[in-house]
C-alpha cells in the first residue's frame, strides 16, 4: 500500500515535537514538508526547532516557514515549551526563513489532489492564508487533523479556549467553514492520556532518549506549574497518532464554530449539542482515544 501523504503544519514546540518523532519513526507516512507558523514560540525559533527535529530523525522533507503572526489579532506565545519553544534541546542551527509556506501548501496538493492530509497542531495561519489565496483548495485536500479546541472541558489558555485556536480565531473560523473534511482531536480527549518520565524511561538505549529526557522533564515541571496537570499532555502526538491508528479513535460527528468576537469567549470552539434543531455538520471531534493502545505504540514507534 502506498503510504498516505501529509504535510505536517506546526510551531514546535514539545508536543509538537513528539508529533513528528512518532510520525517519522513509524515510517508509516509520506511527510512532503514541514511547514512552520508562530505559534508556540517566534517563526524563527520554531523553524530553527524543526531543523533539529528533521536532522535528529534524518528526515528527507524541506522545511518551509509561513506566518509570523496572527491574522487579525496579537501575538501571543506559550510558556510551558520554554525559551526558544524545545526547553532541553541542543538548537545550534538557524534555519533561514523563506517564507514559502502557504505557496508550497498549495503546490503539493495541486500536484496530488485528494491524495494529501495535512496534519495541523499549531495556530491554523498557513492554512487559512492557503485557502484564502486559492479558494478551489478545500475540495483538492484529502483531509486535515487538527490539534485544537474544547469541546465540554474548561480551555487552555482562556477561560474556554484552546491555545492554538486562541493564538488565531480568525483563521481557524476560515478552515473550520471550509468543505474540507476534518477530524478535531481536542483538549478533552488529551488531557485524559499524560504520559510521566517513567513511561520515557522505557527509551533507554534508543538514539532519542538524550534528546527527549530533558525536553519532557522541562515540560513535565512547565505544565505542572501553568496549567496544574500532573505529567505530559501530549497533545499533537495524539493527533499525529490517527494516522497511524485511526481505528482506536471514538469520533463524533459535530457543528463547531469558531467564537472570533466575545469578551470572555474569544477563541471559544463552539460545539451545536442542541438534540431538538438541525445542525450543520463541519467536522468529527474526536471523543475517545484508546489510552493503552496510544501510549504502546508510542513508545514502542519512539523506541526503534
């Protein structure tokens, strides 16, 4: 079986991190490029962070950076990744920006139509720009996976909103009005599955234990004292995963819109749980993830 095509668009970032190391060690996907967005730290720093990712895993994909802010709004970084987004990691090389995201988006799913995912875990900047720069885009993507929202959890970074949706609402607004179909993971399901350093532990004696460790004990410390979790929530490897398992996921067929003007709602994913009205359905939102099954495999892909 050919392996399925993706873009991976992402602000590493930690969990972002673990996204890629998952999806290139699995070696059970085609990544065409990694494209960049500010996000989790500055588009210099993450793009310099996906360098090291892509020569850590000696990954045969070009790099390109996209936004370096936000549509509309302000930009607003993280602080449980650290300084330069990958707290932990040796980053010695800067990766010029070149700024060809949203035009290479376009590209390899022009030359590939409906064979080309694009797998999203950080603000969705480059993909609202893509599809606004060619509206016919929507329909030539295969799919998008999406790292964002709370569907009935409190958010991440508001009161009700996630981090990378409130980074930029506007243009998570134009990808979840597109046609294309897309599969939610949201903060509901990946604050049910931390992983602890025990479970990183079982790297030992793999080529990404040095590297990992002292990533996810900064992160481990970072996310107890931001966000009060016990353990790594790690978000965009839950994301990364439906791809190689998505039978493990619980999906829900959902209305959720994009909350771009409220005081203390800016950001909010706004799921339609109305039983007694008729409902626009604009994605699945992913329920359940199989915790065992994840957390194996993980590792086990992390290990080899």
């Amino acid at each position: 079986m050919p392996k399925q095509k993706i873009i991976i668009d992402t602000d590493p970032g930690i969990d972002d991190a673990l996204a890629i190391m998952l999806l290139a060690k699995s070696n059970q996907v085609d990544i065409k490029a990694i494209t960049t967005v500010a996000g989790n730290a500055s588009i210099q720093d993450v793009n310099n962070n996906a360098r090291f990712l892509v020569d850590l895993l000696e990954l045969n994909c070009p790099i390109y950076s996209g936004a370096e802010k936000p549509l509309v709004r302000d930009q607003i970084l993280a602080n449980v990744h650290g300084k330069g987004g990958l707290a932990g990691a040796n980053i010695t090389k800067v990766e010029p920006l070149n700024g060809q995201a949203v035009n290479k988006i376009i590209e390899i799913v022009r030359d590939n139509p409906n064979e080309v995912c694009l797998l999203v875990v950080g603000p969705q900047t480059n993909i609202a720009l893509a599809l606004q720069k060619d509206p016919e885009l929507s329909s030539l993507i295969k799919q998008i996976v999406i790292m964002g929202g709370a569907i009935e959890t409190n958010g991440n970074k508001s009161r009700v909103a996630e981090f990378n949706i409130f980074c930029d609402p506007q243009a998570a607004e134009i990808v979840f009005n597109s046609t294309t179909p897309k599969i939610i993971v949201p903060l509901d399901v990946c604050n049910t599955i931390p992983l602890f350093l025990e479970d990183f532990e079982k790297l030992k004696g793999s080529n990404l234990y040095e590297t990992v460790m002292p990533i996810m004990k900064n992160y481990i410390r970072a996310i107890r004292q931001f966000e009060n979790h016990q353990g790594a929530l790690v978000y965009d490897a839950l994301a990364a995963y439906y791809f190689l398992h998505p039978e493990t996921f619980t999906l829900l067929d959902m209305d959720v819109r994009i909350e771009t003007k409220g005081e203390y709602t800016f950001g909010m994913t706004v799921a339609d749980r109305r039983v007694y009205t008729e409902k626009e359905i604009n994605c699945q939102v992913t329920t359940k993830i199989d915790r065992a099954e994840f957390t194996k495999d993980f590792l086990s892909i992390l290990a080899k």
